[in-house]
C-alpha cells in the first residue's frame, strides 16, 4: 500500500509499501495528515507573509509617485475623472 499526499510545487509525503500490520499502516496514515497538516499551515503563513511584503511594496511605489495638492477656496482646478464602461447584455 502506498499512500501519497502532494501539494503542487512542494515534497510528497509518503508511507512506506512494505508495511503489512494494520495498526502500524493506520499509524503511518495518521502521521502522513499531520504532516501534510503541518506543511500546509506552513506554506499557508508563507503565502501570508509574501503577500504583506508584496503589498507593503506597492503602496512604497505608490506613495513614491503621489503629492499632495493643496487648494484655497475659489481656485480652479481640473478635476479628471475615469469613467468605467458599463456593459449590458440583453
């Protein structure tokens, strides 16, 4: 009996075929989930702490480009504005 649990890009966690004796399979069973568990939850906080300092790049970069506009009351300013287009299927 092989047992193999994957996660695409990362380590396959597998059991042994030679084991014969119930108990020790359902044991090697038990353990391989807790593993895959574990991995899991690892490349879960991975792709967490990615995403934070993918984020806290972005909004360097953004932060990089914008200024701060200051206005007194009766100026004229133009004022662009992005209209999204609206799609209507009938």
């Amino acid at each position: 009996m092989n047992l193999t649990i994957s996660c695409k890009g990362l380590e396959e966690i597998t059991t042994p075929q030679t084991l014969e004796v119930k108990g020790h399979i359902k044991k090697k069973k038990v353990q391989a989930v807790k593993n895959h568990i574990e991995h899991q939850q690892q490349v879960l906080q991975l792709l967490k702490d990615n995403n934070t300092s993918v984020q806290n790049q972005m909004k360097q970069q953004v932060d990089q480009h914008c200024s701060e506009k200051c206005f007194d009351v009766r100026d004229w300013a133009f004022l662009l504005l992005h209209l999204k287009k609206a799609i209507y299927e009938k």
